[in-house]
C-alpha cells in the first residue's frame, strides 16, 4: 500500500469518527427516539368541595295510568273520542248497545209498580182487620197475617225499588266515560265488537300533568354513596331535595326542572335495583308517557376531593391513569405515570373534571396538555406553573398558581 493511499485511509477514519461523536452529543441533548422533551402543562391537585351530579337512565309515566274496561256486556256500537287526543274526566268514550238494558229497566219498573200495588192492597187489608181483632170479631191470627203480608209487601217494594236501580246503573253503563283527565290511547276495541264486563279492555288514559320520571339506581351505585357519606367524603340534599333535570333523546334539557317523590328502600327483587321516581310539571304536555329520557340530580357535594381534567386521564392495559411530573435519577423533568380510580363526573370553574379516589395525593403536578407526546419515563419540558384544580378558572395565565400550591419549578 502506498503512503499517499494510507493517509487517505487515516483521514476518512477521522471524519467518521467526528460525525459519530457528533451524533451522540446531539442524541443526548434530545428525547425519546431522538425528539425533544415534550413541552408540558402541569396542574398542582388540591383538596377542594365540588358539586356532584348523578345520571340515570329514566322513562316516563303518566302520574295516572287508567285502564278503561267495559262494566257491562254487549256490541259496542260507537267511539266517541279522537285516538290519541286529551280527553276531559266525565267525556263519553263509547257507546255499548243500550236497547237491552233499557229493557231491562221497564220490565224492573212493572215489577216495582206491581209491588206498591201488591203493597196498598196489604196495608188496606190489616187496616180492615185491626179494628175487628180489637172487638174480638176475628181471631187475632187473622190479624197478624194481615199485618205480616203488608210487612212482606214493603220489603217487595224496595227489593224492586234496589233492582231499577241496579238496572238503570247497567244501562248508564252502556255509556263508557272518562274516568280522568289525561292523554288518551288508541282503541283497544272497533264498533261491532262484543265487550265483556269488567274484562275488555277499551283504552288507556293516562294524565300527564305532571308527570312521573321512573329511573334505577343500582346496588353498587347506591353502596359506595352510603359508604362516601359515612366517611364524611360526600353530602347529599335532605330527604332526597335534589334538583332533577330532564335530558331528552336528542341531548337537549327540558325547561322545567322537577323534584323527587318516591324513593324505594327495597331493593327490586327482579331488577337488584333500588326504585326512584321523579315528579316534573307538564302543562304542555311536551312530554309523553313512555319516552327514555336521562335523569341528572343536583344537589350533592363531594368533600375535600382532589380532581383532574378530563383530558389528563388515559387508558392503558392496567386502567386509567395519569401522568405526573417526577425527577429522575439525575434530577431531570420526566413523566411518570400513575394508576387512578376514578369517582364521580363533576363539572366545577366551567370545566369538566373527573373525582379521583385514589392515586393522587395534594400537591402532585397532573400533566393536563401535552400528553399525546409522552412515554413513561420520558424527558419532559414544563411550561408555566401549576394551578390547583378547582380553585383557579380555565384560561387564567399559566403562570398564576393558586396560593399555596407548588409551582413546576419548586418540583
């Protein structure tokens, strides 16, 4: 080999060498994989009270849910109602063939006629015989039997009298009226077909001012609120004072907020739930029987619990989790994650925040923007100082902490 080729050996061996060494100070300087330490916003968790709402699954139902039968037995001829229209209590609903029972009432009232008559003929006859039984003219027998058949004849009187009657409550019968108010149902009978007493089933009314709201609360959900209020962690409103708003399908809130006015302290034998009704006015009636609806009550309180964005909280293989801003080995920034349990969805300063029971503890920096970017154990960059969760409102200055909640440097 000559020496002109083996000093251009030797030389491109030490470009390589620099370009090497290079790349290794500049790989140290850097990130994960060769990127810059993600830039980072911290939030210093603090103890704070936070109003709690509860969600639930709810339908409603007519605050009376009437079912109309037939009382008497025939061909119901007409219907006299609108199907699906608001009825008024007392407003005739159908007609049932009455010709029977008027019928009925005019051979109930010969029979009545024919007993008063039966009736004068008896009170006639003992007055005769009482005067004779006194002057012993007749056998005093024959004066008891006088004034005993006119005793029998006035019990015929009114056992008739009580049959019209019977008979002219059938034929009013024929008519089938409103029992209340409240928003009608289809027909569950057509003209022509046979209605049989206290059994057919005609319609259904149902009142609708106000209107219930049915909803479950499900034995786990109500255990761990009992034990939060037994260890003083959660307040919830005297006798069940909540303030109930109404979510429809479509998302939107019904104007008119409503109140609770049953709560079950069984626990459904078929359903492991316990049962709540709500109560709401609907003088519009824009609510109808049997739509689903969300039920959200407000009212609770959660005490002194620490809570975290909505954005700060990820899902790995373990569960939910947070990162949080730890120092390494050498002292430097790094993003530490921290498995969570997650308690209750409160919305506190405008923003969306979830409880955490555990895995926080106060003063810990959650990091809430920029967690896209990080690795577990990754180099982070803090930007501005944390603010305590709760007691500073979004969009103030990054840098404007709460009093007494450390900052990202003091970390």
């Amino acid at each position: 080999m000559s020496p002109a080729y083996r000093l251009c050996g030797y030389a491109a061996a030490a470009l390589m060498a620099a370009a090497l060494a290079g790349c290794g100070q500049s790989q140290s300087k850097a990130g994960f994989g060769g990127f810059p330490p993600a830039e980072v916003t911290t939030l210093a968790v603090a103890p704070h009270n936070f109003p709690v709402a509860f969600e639930y699954v709810g339908q409603t139902l007519g605050s009376k849910d009437v079912e109309v039968r037939a009382r008497v037995t025939g061909i119901i001829e007409k219907r006299l109602y609108t199907e699906g229209a608001s009825v008024k209590a007392g407003q005739p609903l159908f007609i049932i063939d009455p010709k029977p029972y008027a019928a009925q009432v005019a051979q109930a009232e010969a029979d009545l006629t024919k007993a008063t008559a039966q009736k004068a003929q008896a009170d006639r006859e003992r007055a005769r015989l009482a005067p004779l039984a006194e002057r012993k003219a007749i056998g005093q027998k024959e004066a008891d039997d006088a004034a005993s058949n006119a005793d029998f004849a006035a019990a015929a009187v009114q056992s008739a009298r009580a049959k019209v009657d019977e008979l002219k409550l059938n034929w009013g019968y024929t008519k089938v009226v409103a029992p209340i108010s409240g928003l009608s149902s289809r027909a569950q009978k057509s003209e022509g077909s046979l209605a049989t007493a206290n059994d057919t089933l005609l319609t259904t009314i149902s009142q609708t001012d106000p209107l219930w709201v049915g909803f479950s609360v499900s034995e786990n959900e109500q255990l761990r609120l009992t034990r939060a209020v037994a260890g003083g962690q959660l307040v919830l409103p005297k006798d069940n004072a909540y303030d109930v708003t109404i979510k429809l399908s479509d998302g939107s809130a019904f104007p008119r907020r409503g109140r609770i006015n049953f709560s079950d302290t069984r626990v459904s034998t078929t359903t492991g739930t316990y049962e709540m009704r709500a109560e709401v006015a609907n003088h519009d009636a824009a609510l109808k029987p049997g739509q689903f609806v969300r039920v959200v009550l407000r009212g609770a309180e959660r005490k002194d619990a620490l809570a975290v964005p909505q954005a700060a909280v990820l899902d790995g293989p373990q569960g939910k989790f947070v990162y949080v801003a730890a120092k390494d080995k050498d002292g430097k920034d790094i993003a530490q994650p921290r498995p969570i349990v997650m308690g209750d969805w409160v919305d506190a300063d405008g923003g969306n925040l979830w409880v955490i029971e555990s895995g926080l503890k106060p003063g810990d920096s959650v990091i809430v923007n920029g967690v896209a970017r990080l690795q577990p154990g990754g180099p982070i960059k803090l930007a501005g100082a944390p603010e305590a969760a709760g007691q500073a409102a979004p969009g103030a200055p990054k840098g404007e902490a709460p009093k007494g909640a450390p900052s990202s440097s003091q970390k």
